[in-house]
C-alpha cells in the first residue's frame, strides 16, 4: 500500500538527476529507468568527469530529454541553472563524489550542477560514492553532517567491492534503493501541505531587575530545526520563541518572546486555527514577584565612598535606604509560578468542535524520565510527549544530537542517538502519519 501511495505521488513530477565522474556513473542509467517506471520525468546534469564515464547520448535516448552539460550550452536559456533548478520538484545526485558533496555543503557553485544545487529550492538528495578513505576523511564527514542538519536525504554509501580493489564502505546504494528514497522524500515534502503548526522554543527569561534574570540553558536548536523541517514539508508554520542566537529558518513567521507571560499572549493568539501545536520551549517554571527598575546590591557589598565620608558610614547609609523603600536584598527573592503555557491552551482546545489542534509537548527531565512523561501526559492532556534526559550531557541543553522517548495514550517509543534535524524529521514523519490514520478514521 505504502509503495502504491509513493508511486502515485511521482506522477506528472521532475526528476533532476544530477550524474558524477565516479565509476558507478552507470548505474544512473538504470536509476533513470527506475524513475520512469515510477511515473517521473527525468532531466540529467552531467559534470565533466562523468562524461568521461557515460556518454550524454545514452542519457538522451533513456530520457528523450536535453542533458545538460554546461552552464552556457544552451542558447536558448542563458540562466540555464535556474531554470533547471526552477522545473525540479526534486534534485538527486547519483552517484555524488566526495568533491561534488563537499562543494555542495561548502556552498561552492562553480560548474552547471553545484551553481543547480545552490539555487535549487526542492527536496535534494545526494547518493555519495568514493573511495574509503575519502569517506572516512574528517573533512567529508563534516560536509555530511551539514548536509543532513540542512535537511538534506543522505542514501548510502554501502560496503561492498569498490573500485580501487577493496571491499568496505564508499560503494554508491542501489538505484532500487536511491528511487524509493526519492518518492519518500517526496511525499514527506508535501505531508504538512496546507497545515498551520504553532512551534514555541527557546528560554525564556525572567528578569529581576535589568542585569539578572531566571532561565534554562536551552538553546532553541529543537524547536527552530522543526520549524525548518515543517516548512520543507509544505506547512505554513510560526515559530514563538525566547532568545536565542539562532536565525529563523527562511518562510518561518518568526515572533520573539523573552518571558513566559509574553510567550503565553503570542501563542494563545496563533493557537486558534492550527492543525498543530509544538511547545518545544524550556519555559521557566518561576518568576521573580516584582521586577526591580534598578539593579538590586548585595547587602555587604561596599559602595563608592563619596567625598568626606568613609566607606562604612556610606554602606549603612545605602542599607538605610533600601530598607526604607523597602527594596529586598538579593537573599530576600520572593518567586511566584509562570502560567503552564501547554496545559492552558490545551484545556482551551476542549472549546473547539474540531478537536484540533494536535498537541505536542516537550519533558526534559532527569531522572524517572519514562514516568514523568507519562505523567505529563496526562496532566497537561497532550496528544503526545517527546521526553529526553538532560542530565545527559550527550543529549542535554544545547547538545547537537538527541535521543527521544515518545509517550502516548497507548505506549511509549524510543529513538536511536541523532542529530536534532534528523529529530526534527522523524517528530514529524509520526505527526503526519498520525494524523492520516485519524483522517482515515
């Protein structure tokens, strides 16, 4: 049924089929078949070096198309690399060497298919093939984390017998495998088309007076590597949150926040009409009774000695006076609670016949991970909780990878370690997949 659904998608869509000077070059002739049995039109790039390998005739007569072979080998078309970018609903680069991948991630446009790839807005996906050594090379490595925290579909490589004589890793994945990969790129790309999702991350900050304040150490990677997911993936999305350093993903409605009553007002007024709602933000649990206009001072803090006064007669007379205004030292802080930004509006969602939004909210916990999880689910009447142990420090604030526990009504799952895009991607792959079952139903 799955493969039915994928073969339906790739119907009256373009294949931008990207094509390497690496001996599995030909296997991309029998890619090219595989996306036209899927129902696909193909366009092939060639660099260079792949001519050296293929001939661009054979990939005329497999597509009936124009290959594409030099930035300005088209008179017709003298912007030729954005038009091509322009027709793809996907690019696919198969095989992709090591020099190809690592000029993509580095930014690097200087032939027809890398300045392709840097104006390309589709969903990319790249099949590396190379050498082991290559492969393994820290540079490389690098590139292809970068290329997945962009959000971009890494299929491969294998092990397997390459061509320097070896048998290990660097073997480009089958064109059985790089097609079905394409089709199910596809069809994530377009699985929150016409969705509205809420995303609130970040801290948020609870200021004393104007040099302190209460926070976490978050650092809004999760929330705003949603948002950028959610965006590739056809949604139209805004995104709440504290301060960070981070920059709001392109075709994000981005709204700042720094304190929880602020964030609670910008959410309450996205909340009506979203299909989905993800409080990924670490909201601080208190807040300082009264926020002080001045810096409060330490009750034995000396202070500047003025003319013709020693320095203790100046401290009791600073101490007098802040007893008489009865301004608290920095020992006496009298906190109050935050609003719970989740469980406030989803108690306001029982309001709306639709049922909607679908909730989503976030546990960072440090001990009893899984039972507080399930506690908060219940407690906060959330669709489902995504828990992970802060105390870890491979998963912790500000970490680049995670390591999730789902909790829902009807069970609990758990994740491998990943990057938080990778997250990101596979937080909504369960969202979207929900949510048709629901539809179904």
């Amino acid at each position: 049924m799955y493969y039915n659904e994928c073969m339906e998608s790739a119907k009256q869509q373009t294949v931008l089929l990207g094509v390497t000077g690496s001996i599995a070059a030909y296997k991309a002739c029998e890619l090219v078949r595989l996306y036209q049995r899927s129902g696909f039109k193909v366009k092939v790039i060639m660099t260079q070096r792949a001519q050296e390998l293929v001939g661009a005739a054979t990939f005329r007569g497999l597509t009936r198309q124009p290959v594409a072979l030099d930035l300005f080998d088209d008179p017709r078309n003298p912007i030729n690399h954005i038009s091509l970018a322009q027709e793809a609903d996907a690019l696919v680069i198969a095989p992709c060497t090591a020099n190809v991948l690592n000029k993509i991630a580095n930014g690097v446009a200087d032939d027809l298919l890398t300045t392709t790839a840097l104006a390309n807005e589709a969903p990319l996906l790249l099949a590396p093939a190379m050498n082991v050594a290559m492969l393994k090379n820290s540079i490389t490595q690098k590139s292809l984390k970068a290329l997945a925290s962009a959000g971009v579909t890494i299929v491969g490589p294998e092990s397997g017998y390459l061509a320097c004589g070896t048998e290990d890793s660097g073997r480009m994945s089958s064109p059985e495998d790089i097609c079905l990969a394409t089709v199910g790129m596809l069809l994530r790309a377009k699985s929150l088309s016409g969705k509205r999702i809420l995303i609130t991350a970040g801290p948020t900050r609870e200021h004393l007076d104007p040099v302190r304040y209460l926070s976490s150490p978050s650092s809004g990677k999760t929330g705003f590597a949603l948002a950028q997911e959610a965006v590739a993936r056809g949604a139209d999305v805004v995104l709440i949150s504290g301060p960070t350093h981070l920059t709001c993903p392109l075709g994000v409605e981005y709204v700042p926040v720094t304190s929880a009553e602020e964030m609670l007002q910008k959410a309450s007024k996205h909340f009506d009409g979203v299909d989905i709602a993800i409080f990924s933000a670490a909201v601080s649990d208190f807040r300082p009774a009264e926020q002080h206009k001045h810096k409060l001072k330490k009750r034995t803090t000396p202070a500047p000695i003025q003319e013709n006064q020693n320095s203790l007669s100046f401290f009791k007379s600073q101490e007098q006076d802040r007893i008489e205004r009865k301004q608290p030292s920095l020992s006496e802080i009298k906190l109050v609670e935050n609003p719970d930004i989740l469980a406030t509006l989803a108690a306001r969602r029982r309001e709306f016949q639709s049922g909607k939004p679908y909730i989503v909210g976030f546990a960072a916990e440090t001990e009893n991970v899984l039972a507080n999880a399930q506690a908060k689910l219940i407690s906060k009447d959330a669709d489902l909780i995504i828990a992970n142990d802060v105390s870890d420090p491979l998963i912790g604030f500000a970490s680049e990878s995670n390591r999730a526990i789902f909790v829902e009504s009807l069970g609990h799952e758990s994740t491998e370690l990943m990057s938080k895009q990778m997250l990101a991607g596979v937080i909504l792959d369960r969202i979207a997949t929900t949510l048709s079952i629901k539809n179904l139903t």
